[in-house]
C-alpha cells in the first residue's frame, strides 16, 4: 500500500470527505486529491500534519516506505 492509499484509507475510516482533511490542514481538495493519487510527495512537515489531523503516527502513514529504504 502507498503512502497515499494509506492516508485515503485512513481519511475514510474516519468518516471524512477529502474537503474535511483539506480543511484540517487549510490546504486545497486538489493537493489532498494529488497526495491520495500519489502524485505528489508530501514533505516531512505537511505528513506530520497529515497523521495527526487523521489521529495517527507519522510512522503509521510511512511504515511501507520506511521498510522499502531498509531492504
């Protein structure tokens, strides 16, 4: 699973529409839409943002990409 499967999973198992996690981070529906689809890579600050806003660790969100650099 990507980093941004991960956070549409955690998005909707919360219950939120992508305008509700856009407007926790006062960004756009478009960047959400971009960071779901992977087409976009967040920094480091805006994950930290991202997890929170969604109740989780930033190593929740990232815990595939940190066993890919690992290996």
């Amino acid at each position: 699973m990507t980093l941004g499967e991960r956070i549409r999973s955690a998005r909707e198992a919360k219950g939120w529409k992508i305008r509700h996690l856009a407007g926790a981070l006062d960004t756009t529906e478009s960047y959400i839409s971009d960071v779901e689809l992977d087409k976009v890579q967040p920094s480091g600050k805006r994950v930290l943002a991202i997890a929170t806003a969604l109740d989780l660790t930033p190593n929740d969100l990232l815990k595939n990409e940190i066993a890919e650099v690992a290996s």
